[in-house]
C-alpha cells in the first residue's frame, strides 16, 4: 500500500504526480526544482540560492514524515551545466554528514523544467 505525501512547506507538483509516495518503510521523493512555496516564484539569482532551495524543499517533505536528511539513502541530482558541480556539491553537503552520505549520482542534462539549474530527487528509509 502506498501513502501520498502532501506539505504545503513545499512546492505543489507542476504535472501527474505527487511530492513523494510512502511504499513501507521507503520515501520516495519526485524531483525538487527551485521553487519557493511561499511566493511561488522560481529562485534562479544563483546556482547557490537555487539549489539551496531546492534542498530546503526536499527538507520540508522529509519532514512531513518526521525524517531527516540522516535517513536519506540515495540522492539523483541532475544539473543543465557540469561547470556548476562544484557549487551545488558544496551547498548539497552542508545538508549532510560526510560519513553517513547517502549513495548518489549527479548527472548533465540537455534541459530541466522550467528551464532551471537544478533538480534533486531522493529515497529515504523510515527504520534501518
């Protein structure tokens, strides 16, 4: 049985489907672009900014199921510009703790919704 998740702390989908689905123990959170729920406005003002966003989006759902970045197993991370690498990985591990990182790819892409920088998806278990 599946549970679909809902926060209003995070984007609303902008397509079919919904913020992330509760399968057992596992969370799967659909990927998270730069939108502030808030104003509704996309922050794209620095690839920094954005993917600080776009973390804190991913924070809100996480919450809404009393997780942490600390249950994160695996993280998908796709960038339209590998030259940005850096500074999302830099802003992506503040959120974590190097010694319990989850598995993760980044990947270059041709084009993202909404034409922005960024977008990180993740699975997060419940109990280990």
């Amino acid at each position: 049985m599946k549970k679909i998740i809902k926060t209003k702390q995070a984007p609303a989908p902008i397509g079919p489907y919904n913020q992330a689905i509760l399968a057992g123990n596992t969370l799967y959170i659909s990927g998270q672009i730069a939108f502030n729920p808030k104003t509704n406005q996309l922050i794209l003002n620095s690839i920094e900014k954005e993917t600080k966003q776009v973390m804190e989006n991913l924070k809100a759902i996480l919450k809404e199921e009393n997780l942490t970045f600390e249950h994160v197993v695996k993280s998908s991370i796709f960038i339209s510009d590998m030259n940005n690498f850096t500074a999302i990985n830099q802003v992506y591990g503040s959120y974590f703790n190097v010694e319990t990182a989850p598995a993760r790819e980044t990947v270059e892409v041709a084009q993202l919704p909404k034409s922005v920088n960024v977008e990180i998806s993740m699975i997060a278990v419940k109990q280990f």
